[in-house]
C-alpha cells in the first residue's frame, strides 16, 4: 500500500536501479523489480481503483520536476491480440514472468494500462501533457471511459495543482482518452476545466478530427461527441494555440510531431542540464515493444509510419541516454532503454511509484 502524502521529489539518481549488464536473451524480463500493479478485473471490466495507488509522485530532471497523476489503471477489455494483432500469443507468454501482473493478465490475456497526466513544473509555469479520458463523457464506442466519476481533480490538488493553476496544457493527439479532462460539466455545459491555461494541439490534428474532415480515420464513430465535449469548448474560449512542424513551450521543452498513430500525434521533448526525457503519447502501449517495435497496436491511423515513428524515436531514446515517459504504461512508468541489436532493452525503470 502506498501512502497518500506526496513522496519526495527524486532526481536522476534516484531512479530505481536495474541491471544494466543483461543477456540478449533475458531483456525486459530479468529487469521489473517488484512493483506490482493493483488487481485486475476480467476481461472486458474495469478494475476495482485504489485511491492511494493512485497519489501522484514525483521525479526531477535538471531544472524540471515531473509528477505523475493517474486517472486510471486496469484491464481495457481487449486481448493482446485484439490489443496488438500482430503479437502472437507465445510471445506474450514466453515473457509472462515480467508482463505479469503489471502489463498483462495472463489469466484472462487482458491488457492493462494506465491513463495519467503528467504534470511538469519548468521555468515557473505548470504544464499538463495529456488530460486523460475525464468525468461524464458519453463514449459509446469506448465504453471503458464512459460516465467516469473519478477522484483526478483530488489527485491534481495532491500534487499541488489547482485547476486555475495551469498555464499550459498539451494535447499530444486527441483521441478521447488524452483530452477528457480539457472540460468538465457545468450545469448542462462543458466548460474548459483549466480556464487560465493555453491549450497547444497539433494543427493538422485538429484539422483531421475536425467534423468535416474525420471521415477519413480508420474509424469515425470513435470520436464520436470528443469533438463536442473536449475540443470545442475550449477553442471557443480562445484557449487553443494550434502549431505545426515544432513548438518552443521554454528553454526546457519541445514539442515535436510524431505521426503514424494519428496524422498530428505529437511528443514532448525535454531537456535540461543534462537530462533528457521525451513524453512519447501513444508511440507504445506495453513494454512488450521496446523488445518487439515492430508491433502495433490496433489503433494506429497508419500503421507503416507508426513504426517508424516508434523505431526512429527509440533509436534516439537509446542513444541519448533519454528517459521515455509514454502516455499508458503501468508499473513505473517510464523507462530508460539501450539497444540491443534492432530492439531494444530496458536499463531502468523511473522513481516513480509503481501501479
């Protein structure tokens, strides 16, 4: 059980160690050091959520804190073929003593995954990447977020932010489950939850889910009402900042696009003295793909350039020593990788609190 007063921030150094020195053959698997996840649910029912795994903890690198606040963690209702069509199940079993129970439920081959935000303080403004799948939303095609009633907005204050407190809030992409929270209900409107913060989305993202361009995703009827409830509602406050090719946030940030996964998917890119890290989104949804790259999940827009988004940016992660923060994975978090002949292995997992 973890406690619910924030935990002390830690930098570099205190990530939590691993092995550096691993065989080809063991990879990931020899490197999860005991954080456990909370128990999921069956296939296809969201797992019971703990409060207190859910604080937000803290890191530092150079000049910027990071704080981790989850919204969620648990099963998705989706297999792992169903999850990433191509993997086959040997694999998810020959690497079932590390996958499990963080990742994977081998038990009912559920896929867990966790909706966070994290929460960056540099140069002396707070900035969000990524606001989750929210309160009340109606999502019938991705029932998992649908009528959420969660404690998120507790979970922000524990990590000492107000609402009013944001100033910057990313949008790597706009898939429900990455801008829920950008608006919360008022009466019978949706209002934007962070009214003082500019909301920087990707221009030719905005421009794909607009309503007369969305036809054009793989499927339409996803983003069904996200438009509605989580998008325009903040443009028509004046919130949104669209930008394109690359974006300076500050001396710390970047914003870079990073296509496949949608046409606009975006990361941050952070660096600092001398640590880097990069908030990747959706580039990878389970560990498995630091080993397997060439796996895709079942949602990427274009499957082709998803890969090399992910090979090109992993590439760049392993050889500059970059922390690798994406938007759904449990355990701890976020990861540092080397390669290992065209994949990749993990060196160490974040000081984050595992989930």
């Amino acid at each position: 059980m973890h406690s619910d007063r924030p935990l002390r921030p830690m930098n570099r150094r205190g990530f939590i160690g691993a092995a550096a020195g691993i065989s080809a053959g063991f990879g990931a698997a020899a490197l999860l050091d005991g954080g456990r996840g909370l128990t999921s649910g069956t296939h296809g029912t969201p797992a019971a959520t703990s409060e207190q795994a859910m604080q937000a903890s803290t890191i530092t690198l150079g000049n910027v804190t990071i704080s981790r606040v989850v919204e969620y963690t648990g099963p998705v209702g989706m297999t792992s073929r169903e999850f990433f069509p191509d993997s086959p199940e040997k694999l998810w079993r020959q690497n079932r003593s590390w996958l499990s129970p963080d990742f994977w439920n081998p038990d009912t081959d559920a896929v867990r995954i966790a909706l966070q935000t994290w929460v960056l303080r540099s140069e002396g403004r707070t900035i969000l990447i990524d606001t989750g799948a929210g309160n009340d939303k109606f999502r019938p095609y991705a029932k998992t977020w649908q009528y959420l009633d969660t404690g998120f907005l507790r979970r922000l204050s524990r990590a000492g932010v107000r609402p009013q407190d944001v100033d910057i809030v990313v949008n790597t992409h706009l898939h429900n489950d990455h801008v829920g929270w950008n608006t919360r209900r008022q009466g019978r409107d949706w209002v934007p939850t962070f009214p003082n913060a500019t909301y920087l989305i990707p221009e030719t993202e905005f421009t794909f889910w607009s309503p007369e361009h969305r036809s054009k995703a793989k499927d339409p009827k996803a983003a069904l009402n996200v438009w509605e409830d989580s998008i325009l509602p903040v443009h028509q406050a004046g919130l949104v900042k669209l930008w394109a090719g690359s974006h300076t946030i500050d001396g710390n940030l970047t914003l870079d696009l990073a296509p496949g996964h949608t046409p606009g998917s975006s990361v941050v890119r952070l660096q600092s003295g001398g640590d880097r890290a990069v908030f990747a989104g959706d580039l990878l949804h389970t560990p498995l793909q630091l080993e397997h790259p060439e796996f895709d999940s079942c949602f990427e827009e274009d499957e082709k350039q998803a890969r090399t988004t992910r090979r090109r940016t992993l590439e760049w992660a392993a050889d500059h020593k970059v922390l690798v923060l994406p938007a759904h994975l449990c355990g701890h978090g976020a990861v540092e990788i080397a390669r290992n002949g065209s994949r990749f292995r993990i060196k160490k997992w974040a000081g984050f609190s595992p989930i």
